[in-house]
C-alpha cells in the first residue's frame, strides 16, 4: 500500500496555490479576499505540517518519490519530498511561525493600496513555498532550489518597498554576498555528485558511514557548505547584508530574516551532519566563526539606536551561537536554538512592528519611552520575548541556550567563558532596547504622543500566543538533570542526528553552570535597569533632581569603564570593521570584476585589422602549443 | 614532382592572402586577398586529388567546384556591401569602420 | 530530408510571395504557416515518414539527433516569427526577401545538423553566412548596420578560407571527406591532419563566436537590426553549434587527446571574456551579445565533454537558450531606448511584460526552476563527468555566478527604479499571449526537462 505521507507535496504545493491567487488576482480580489487567501494557505499547510509530525513521530520518515527530475545516464536526480523528524520539525516552525506573521501582516500592511497588498502576499506565500521547498527537499539539488527561491524572495519582498539609492546599494550587497555563498553550495553540490553519484541525502550519508569519501575531498565539501551557509545565515565574512535587509517590511523581517531564512544555512548543516562529523577542521572553523560572530554582532548591537538595526544584529549573534553549537557537534541543541529563536524573534519583531505602528513609523529609540503605559500588550509580550533571549528560566531561551553553553564547556572551558560573556552582552542590549522603549518618559513629538495606541486585535493575538511560545517552547528539551527522559526533543530527532556520546560533566557542575549563566543574566538585566530606566537624549536640558539622582558614583564608574569602552568598541567594529573590512572585500570582489570588465572591453577596438590580427595571433599560440610544446 | 612542393606553393599563397589581410586598408583588396586564400586551396585540393587514388581523388576536384560557385556568390554579396558603403561614407577604407566597438 | 526540401522549397515560395502579393500581412501568414509545415514534416520524419528520399551517397544522414535538434530549431523560428516578423517591415521594404533569406539559412542549418560529409558542412556554413551578411546589412540607410555587415563579410570569409584549408588538409591526409572516414584510424598521425583539425575548429568557433574568434560577435550584434540580431544570436548560433558537436564527435573523436586540452582552453576564455566584459556595458542590446558569448562558452563544454549525455545537455541548453533570447529580444525590440536606463519603470508599465522577461533573464543567469539551470546543470555535470580537469566546471560556476550580475541590472531598473519618460509602447494581445506561453514554457522545461529530452529515445 502506498504510505498515506505519499500527498505531503501538498504542503509546498498549497502556498504556491496561494501565491498564483494572489499574484494573477492582486488587481481584482479585494484586501480582504487576499488576507482569506494568503493566510488560508499557509493555515492548510500548517495544519497538513502537524498532521505529518504526528506521523513522523508514530512511524518515522518517508522520502516520497514524485518524478525524475533530471536523468543523465548514470545520475538521477529525483523530484522527491522528504519528511523525517528534522524536516517535520522545521515544517511546523515555517508554517507555524509563518501563520502568526501572516495573520499579523494583514493588519500591519492594512494601509496599502490593494494590489500592493496582493503582491505582499503573493510574495510572502511565494517565499514560504520556497522555503518549505529548502526544508522537503530530498536531496542537495531540491535543497538548492528552495535555497535560491529564498533568496529571490526576500530580494523582491525588500526591493519592493525601497526604491531609494541606498536600498540598491544594500539589495546588491546582499546580493554579492548571496552569490558568493550560493556559488560555493553549488560547487559543493556538483562536488558530491561526482563523488557519489547523486544527491540524495540517504545515498550521500551513506556513502559518507561507509567512509569512501577521501579525507581531502569531505574537508573541501563541508567548508564549501559552510561558505554557502555563512551567506544564506549571515555570519563572518558574509553577515552584513542582513542588517541591511531589515529595510523592508517588519512582518518580512521576522518571517524571512529572523525565524526561517536565516536558519536554512543551520538547517542544511544538520542535514549534513554525518559528513560534518568526519571532519574536525571544518568542525573547528564552524565553531570559532560562529563564536566570532556571535561576540561581534552582540558588540555591535550594544551601540545600535534603530529598534530594528539591534535585533537585526541579535539575530545574527544568536545565529553565531547556533553554528557555534552545530561545530561543536551539538546538532539537536543548535536545532533546538532555531525552535526557540524563531519563536522569541518573531515574537519581538513583530512587536517592534507593533511599536513602530504605534509611532507612525519612527523606529529611533532614542525618541520613544514610556511606551509600556500605553502599549500594554505589546509591552509585556515583548518583556517576555526579551526574557526568553536573555535565557532566564523556565522561559524557552533557557533550554536552548544552556544546552549549547553545555556543550561548549564539554568541548573547553575558555570557549564557555566566552560563550557566556555573549550571552550577558545579549541581556545588556536587550534589556537596554526594552528599558529605553517602554519605560521612562515619553520622547517623541506631540504628534505622535497623541497617535500613540495599541494595536488591533489581529496584529496582538499573534504576539500573545508566539509570547506563550516564547515562555513553554522550550519545554521540550528540559535538561535531564530536572528531569529523567526531559530532552524529549533530543530524543525525537535521534533518527536523523545520532545523540551525542560523551561524558557529561555530571550533575552538579551542570547546575553549576546553569546557576551561574542565570543569576550573571540577572545580574546584567539589574545593570541596565539602573543604568537605562531613566533614558534620557544627550544634551537635553535635566532638572536638578534628575541630576542629582544620576550623579551615583557607581554609575559614572561603570559608565567609564565597561559602558563607553563597550559602546565604543562596538561603534569600532560597526565604521571600521565592518564598513571597510568586510565590506571592502566583498565590494572589492565586484569592484574587481567591473575593473577587468572595463579593460577586457578595449579590447574589442572596432577595427576589422586588429580583430584579424588577433585571431591569427592566437592562431598561431595555439598551433605552437599543439606542435611544439605537447609531445 | 612530389606534392610536398604543391604543400608548399600552396601554404606559401595562403600565407601571402592572410598577410594581404592583416596589411591592406581597402576593402576591395582585403577581399581580393581572401580570394588569393580560396584558390590557394583549389590549388591544394587539385594537388592532393591526383595524390589520392582515382575513386578518392575525384572528390577533391568536385569540391574546388563547390568552392568555385560558393566564392561567386560570396563575391556577389561582398561587392554588393562594398558598394552600399561606398555610397554611404565615400570610402572603402576599412579603418573608418570604427563607430561600433567596446 | 523533409525540412531541408521543404525550407529551401519555402526560401523560394518566400521570394515568389514578395513579388505576387502585396499585403505584408499575408506574406507573414504565408512565412508562418510554411514554418509551421516545416515543424511538422520534420516531426513526420521523427515518426519514420519520409517524404522524398534524395540518395546524397551517404553525404547527409538525418539521425534523432538531428532531427530532434532541428525540432528546436524550427520551433524556436515558429515562435520568433511569430513574436517579431512584425517588427521586420520597419527595417526595409524588402520584406518578403528577409523572410525568404530565414528559410534559406534554415535550410543551411539542416544541412549542418546532417553532414557526413565536410563538403556539406561547407555548403551548409556558406548558406548560414551569406544571407546572414544580407540581413546584417538589411537596414541599409543605417551606418552601423553597413558597418556590421562589411565587418561580418570579411571576417566572415577570412573565417571560411580557414576552414577551406582546413578542409583541403585533412582531405589530403586522410583522401577522403567522409567524417567516418576521418575518423577511422590508420597507421601514424599525420601532422596535415591535426593542422586541418585545428583550422577546421577555428573556423567554427568562429562562427559560433568562441573567444579569441568572437570579436565579430559585439559589433555584428550591435550594429545588424534588432529583429534580426535576436534570429541570429539564437537559431543561427545554436545550429552551428550542432555542426561543431557532429563534427568533433564524428570526425575527430578517434583524435580527442590532441584537441581536448585546446577547446578547453577556448571555453576558458570564452566564459572569462564573454561574461566580464558583458558586465560593463551599458546597452542591453550589446549586453546581450556579450551574453551570447558567454552561453557559447558553456555549450562549448557539451563539445570539451563529448559524451552522450553531453549531447543531450546541449539539446536542453539550445532549445532554454534559444527561448529565453528570443523572447528578451522580442521585448527589447519594442523598446525605443536600448540602455538599461530604458528599462526604467518597465515593471510599472508593462507588469506583464516584465514579469515574463524576468523569467527570461533568470533562465539565463540559470537561476533554479527555469531551463536555464537545468541547461546548466546538465553541462556542468558532463563536464565534470568526463574530464581530468576540475577547473573547467568551476570557472564556469563562477562565471555563471557572475552573469547574474548583469542580468539582474535589468530586473533592477524593470522594477526597482522611477521612469523618467512615460511608455510608448504598443503590442498586440496575441503577442502578449505568445510571450507568456514563452514563458510557460521556460519554466516547464525547468521542472521536466525530460519532456524534451524523452524525444531523443522513444
């Protein structure tokens, strides 16, 4: 009998649906037709995704075989849909998180003209196929597809809404980068399949158990996978179009740069994890730029006034922790990482969204505040987000957290020193961002003192329940020590990635540890709440009692000697390192090719002599090489 | 006498055509310098065919026909050209062809 | 055998047509339903009916190969005289003539795809190139079409008095013309026959416009009228390239250790020069010359990798290509401005429009789900196949990587930027149909190439 998971092409197949709907009928549905139709799909999918976990869990995976796709003698490359525990997991992530955003997006994008609104939407459903594509995908070649499709999208979803010069200038940074990064998956993928002989990931994992691959040959293709993950999910050298990125829409921000894209390149490493595992290079490289990464961006987010530039930049350091947990081995903790993040990060952005909503569109903290009086729900689902990144107990951030803080202090104590100074750098910001948004005095104009209102139930519900989510998310995956047979998550995703042996540090240091992360995190949230309740702009006039209350001696102290120091480095990193390192190299990439394009074209002179001359030169090049110089 | 001699002749006219190319300006005479090309390798084909036993060689004399008729129309075609420019910039020197390049 | 006859029959009716009948509309018809003849004798043929058989003395032989490659070729001509026949009144009056030199080059190209022999591949070459030097030159009160047309001649027969002698030297090393005949191997290696092998390979990269052979191609392209640059670029250099594959896989592959190492080096060259400069250019019609350059550089690895399933690649790669270009042509000649600043406020404009020659542009840059990629993969994957040299297929996913730059500009200023100059443009319903339908297509053969390629066994 054909196994029932046979019709999970459905699932993909539904938000194309939606896409073409709304794409060809943008001009003729009514907005509320395309809101019907665009989250209708995607609530199809989701719950098709549930139903599909549910049976992944009772019976395990099934690859279902649809069509051959390409046929070249030897190699067939079949159009097959994958459902195992991983990618069931991750399809109720996408369609899950997706749904919320969608629902969401219909009143955030309310004021747009109705065809604009039916393009969102067909875009946003045309993405999330995509990424269901990335996600199903049996073998590297689907994988590739949805990869690109991602890509295409979120390059439309925020060209779309800026057409300024500075947006071409980020949408073509973004672009290089992603090239750069999708050409190295692409090598890769051709890589394998002259190895193996074709891409499906059973025959490539089994070749790689059956250890045929040449030690040479598995370093190159996983640091050529990983080159292509560090451009999809942004991370040293190629991290800095994702900041950019968060030009367009804030729904698009938490649905494509924050909960699902960004974690495609996390996902394919797991996927790959049996070739990982065989080589301790790559593993290494993994593991110290993720960590790089994730200490950079926390810095750089430190210093950041734009409520969107900060999770942007929290997005790209808690990405640096999943790869960092992903090179130490740690697969279903990294795994576990993007379940939580995708909740607790759509959850802000879309409160920022919320906020920015609220504001008429300011996105400067500087010139919020007091936002918490007003904004309760807002505010307090966003306390609870900002709770749960922090990684405060029993919140979802927690669980992930620590399990990759674990294995980092398995793997050796000075990367778990520096893994925790991240964590506490992610505390400081974000609490910084909520005190300065919500508490305090208001500091924006009368205008929008006046506009100022909560959002519309649409736009709330969504944040109530990812809120909930952000809170019990993590349960799933509670350590043993609390309780025996906890790690359910684990233990779920065991088919795909082996569980990890080695010894655990044991009991007591494990709750060592985790007392130690929690009351540091404590710590630094007390920290900022002194040092930002009472935000006020520089330079603006301060009553005297203000002053005298600011006048603490500890506060200047830690003003001088961790604040400045900390705000500057974090502004070095942002002008110098980032603007003209990392950005020179990648512009200098194109630069380079744009330089020889114009030398290579004078070439081309326009007279008929010096084309003849040519030709007969290189004529006679040739015949010199074939006569005289091979034997 | 050996058709090494017939090679050579004929390369030797080639040559002299490829030059006559790379050197001439005027255009009629570039084509005239490609036609000194063709029949270098009439000549060449004719050689080799009474090299070559009868049943082979015969196809080597077919085809300088072939080349015969095929440079005729050409030539048709190519002076037509020539012509089109000439009325047009009053020139055939190829060196003023230079409004399309890079 | 059927469509060689019948398209030389047609090149004749064409002209006849001009003469009897003076509405261009019915002298179109009359091109379009002949073609349309011409498409389905040649499926006949597939199907083992044969109209007429002519005894060429083993000279030509219409294999599936062929056949199916000339499938495509007139297919693709349906669709460009469909899209553009229009356009080519506005270039001269000679209209009926135009269409009657198309039917002749295809014939040409029948003769190409066919050959045993190298006097039909000379034959073959020469009727491609002789109408080509007409058409180039068509627009005769235009200077640069004149001076594309007088550049393509010379060059053009400079390129044909090599090929000639590398005719005449392989003849006289191996006393025949037969391809089999060349191939077979006996006794030494005679240096005449390597020398013609190369003169021989010049002389067609030449005509498919391979680097350091291809500086005709930009000037030509540029300066030859539009509606027939778009025909040139695509059918004509597509059915060459047949040639080139038949050629080297019939003729020369008892030779492939003394010409592989060389047509990688021209493939290098043609993917490094054709995509780098085309990134800098500013018209999108030159543009895509460059690009022309550039795809020649990745159907050339079907002939570097000679291997069954190269041919297949190269079948898949033609017919995406030959689309993809056609239907970007097909727009661009409706164009008044040909700088990418044209493509201003295109999306606006013309979402229609715009929203097909994306799925052009992106088939061409390869992007996953169009044939573009497919034709991609299936070439790279050859290449990587069956060579010693890993370098080749790398250098192309580098390159492929970088022509995304250039045609994403396009998709740029389509959608991205403010058009300073309202549209002027104009098109009829049937050519919007024929473009999406264009498109469709695209993209079905990006998810089953194996609908086109299944016609090569059944």
């Amino acid at each position: 009998m054909e196994n029932v998971l046979q019709i999970v092409w459905l699932i993909p197949f539904l938000p194309l649906l939606g896409f073409l709907v709304n794409g060809l009928g943008r001009k003729y549905m009514p907005k509320a037709m395309v809101s019907i139709v665009g989250c209708g799909v995607i609530l199809a999918s989701f719950l098709m995704s549930i139903w599909v976990f549910i049976h992944v869990r009772e019976g395990g995976g099934y690859v279902a075989d649809y069509f051959n796709f390409i046929v070249v003698d030897k190699l067939k490359i079949p159009f097959a849909l994958q459902v195992d525990e991983l990618s069931s997991l991750f399809l109720m992530i996408i369609t899950g998180v997706g749904f919320l955003i969608h629902v969401y997006s219909t009143a955030y994008m309310h004021e747009e003209k109705p065809e604009h609104f039916g393009r969102y939407f067909a875009y946003l459903n045309l993405f999330v196929f995509s990424m269901l594509l990335l996600v199903m995908g049996a073998n590297y070649v689907i994988m590739f597809i949805g990869w690109e499709g991602v890509g295409l999208c979120s390059y439309l979803l925020i060209g779309y809404w800026f057409k300024n010069v500075a947006f071409n200038k980020a949408a073509n940074k973004a672009f290089v980068m992603n090239r750069i990064g999708d050409l190295a998956f692409l090598i890769a993928i051709f890589w394998i399949i002259a190895k193996v002989g074709n891409a499906n990931y059973a025959d490539v994992i089994a070749f790689a158990k059956a250890g045929k691959f040449g030690a040479s040959d598995i370093t190159v293709i996983t640091l050529l996978l990983f080159v292509g993950a560090t451009g999809k999910s942004a991370q040293i050298p190629l991290y800095t179009w994702l900041p950019d990125a968060m030009a367009g829409p804030t729904p698009v921000s938490a649905l494509i740069h924050a909960a699902t894209m960004v974690t495609a390149g996390i996902y394919m490493i797991a996927r790959s994890n049996a070739l990982y595992s065989l080589s301790d290079l790559t593993m290494h490289v993994v593991t110290y730029v993720g960590l790089a990464t994730a200490i950079l961006a926390a810095t750089i987010a430190v210093q950041q006034n734009d409520i969107k530039k900060v999770l942007a930049y929290s997005t790209v350091s808690q990405l640096g922790y999943m790869f960092m947990a992903l090179g130490l081995g740690a697969y279903s903790a990294a795994v576990f990482h993007v379940m939580t993040h995708a909740f607790f990060k759509a959850l802000l952005f879309l409160g920022s969204g919320s906020v920015i909503h609220a504001m008429s569109g300011e996105q400067d903290i500087r010139n919020m505040g007091g936002l918490g009086k007003k904004l309760k729900i807002t505010s307090f689902t966003f306390l609870m987000g900002c709770i749960a990144i922090a990684g405060i107990p029993p919140f979802s951030g927690f669980f992930s957290k620590d399990a990759i803080l674990l294995s980092a202090f398995e793997e050796n104590k000075a990367l778990y020193a520096v893994a925790l100074l991240g964590a506490l750098l992610t505390a400081f910001y974000m609490f910084r961002l909520f005190f300065i948004t919500f508490t305090g005095k208001f500091r924006g104009t009368e205008d929008q003192a006046h506009h100022v209102h909560e959002s519309p139930l649409s736009m709330t519900l969504p944040l109530i329940i990812l809120a909930v989510l952000a809170l019990a998310g993590g349960w799933v995956g509670i350590p043993e020590v609390f309780m025996k047979g906890g790690d359910k998550l684990s233990a779920f995703l065991s088919p795909v990635i082996p569980v990890k042996e080695g010894e655990s540090p044991g009991h007591s240091t494990e709750l060592a540890l985790m007392a130690i992360s929690t009351i540091a995190v404590l710590a630094v949230i007390a920290f900022s709440w002194f040092r930002f309740r009472g935000y006020q702009r520089k330079g603006e006039a301060q009553g005297l009692a203000k002053v005298l209350e600011n006048k603490w001696y500890v506060d200047e102290l830690y003003e001088k000697i961790i604040v400045k120091p900390l705000q500057q480095f974090g502004s070095f990193l942002n002008d110098v390192f980032e603007r003209s390192v990392v950005d020179g190299l990648v512009n200098g990439v194109g630069r380079a090719v744009s330089y020889s394009s114009r030398q290579l074209r004078l070439l081309q002179s326009g007279q008929v002599g010096s084309y003849v001359l040519l030709m007969v030169l290189s004529m006679l090049l040739i015949f010199v090489l074939q006569f005289f110089l091979r034997k | 006498m050996p058709i090494v001699y017939y090679l050579y002749l004929s390369l030797a006219l080639f040559c002299i055509g490829i030059v006559g190319v790379l050197t001439r300006r005027n255009a009629i005479i570039i084509f005239m310098c490609i036609e000194i090309m063709l029949n270098a390798v009439n000549l060449l084909l004719v050689a080799f065919s009474k090299m070559h036993p009868p049943k082979a060689g015969i196809d080597g004399q077919l085809f300088v026909f072939f080349i015969m008729v095929v440079a005729a129309a050409e030539v048709s075609v190519g002076l037509a050209i020539i012509v089109m420019m000439y009325r047009r910039i009053h020139s055939v020197d190829v060196n003023f062809l230079n409004r399309l390049k890079h | 055998m059927n469509a060689l006859l019948l398209s030389a029959l047609m090149g004749v009716v064409m002209m006849f047509s001009g003469i009897v009948l003076k509405s261009k509309a019915a002298i179109r018809n009359i091109a379009i339903a002949g073609m349309l003849a011409l498409l389905l004798v040649n499926i006949l043929e597939m199907n083992g009916t044969v109209f007429l058989v002519i005894d060429s003395k083993g000279m030509i032989g219409f294999d599936r190969f062929a056949l199916l490659f000339n499938s495509i070729i007139f297919f693709s001509t349906f669709l460009y005289l469909t899209l553009s026949a229009r356009d080519m009144e506005k270039v001269g009056v000679n209209y009926a003539e135009y269409l009657a030199l198309i039917f002749f080059i295809l014939c040409g190209i029948a003769l190409v795809s066919s050959f045993r022999s190298l006097i039909i591949l000379f034959l073959g070459i020469e009727i491609i190139s002789i109408p080509l030097y007409i058409l180039t030159g068509s627009d005769k009160l235009n200077l640069k079409s004149n001076e594309a047309s007088l550049k393509y001649f010379l060059l053009g027969s400079f390129s044909t008095g090599l090929m000639l002698m590398g005719i005449a030297l392989i003849y006289g090393a191996k006393g025949t013309f037969y391809t089999s005949g060349i191939n077979m191997v006996n006794g030494a290696i005679s240096p005449l026959l390597i020398a013609g092998m190369l003169l021989l390979m010049f002389s067609m990269a030449f005509k498919v416009s391979v680097a350091p052979f291809h500086f005709w191609t930009p000037d030509v392209y540029d300066g030859a009228p539009t509606v027939f640059t778009s025909f040139m670029a695509t059918i004509v250099k597509a059915g060459v390239f047949i040639a080139f594959i038949r050629l080297f896989d019939e003729g020369f592959a008892s030779q492939q250790p003394k010409w592989k190492l060389i047509i990688a080096i021209l493939t290098a060259a043609t993917l490094l020069i054709g995509n780098i400069t085309a990134v800098f250019q500013q018209s999108v019609k030159r543009m895509l010359a460059y690009s022309s350059i550039a795809q020649a550089g990745f159907m050339l690895l079907s002939v570097y990798a000679m291997s069954p399933d190269s041919k297949e690649g190269l079948i898949l790669y033609a017919a995406a290509y030959c689309m993809a270009t056609i239907g970007i042509f097909a727009v661009l000649i409706k164009m008044s401005d040909y700088t990418f600043d044209g493509f201003n406020g295109f999306a606006k404009q013309q979402p229609l429009l715009a929203a097909v020659t994306t799925i052009f542009l992106l088939s061409l840059a390869g992007i996953p789900l169009t044939a573009g990629f497919m034709a991609k993969f299936y070439m790279i994957k050859a290449a990587m196949y069956n060579s010693g040299l890993l370098w080749l297929p790398i250098l192309a996913l580098v390159m492929a990587a970088v022509s995304v730059s250039y045609y994403f500009r396009v998709i740029q200023a389509m959608y991205f930027r403010e058009s300073s100059t309202p549209s002027t443009l104009t098109v009829t319903p049937a050519f919007r149909y024929t473009l999406v339908a264009l498109a469709a297509l695209v993209v079905l053969l990006g998810i089953f190439p194996n609908l086109l390629l299944a016609w090569l066994y059944f």
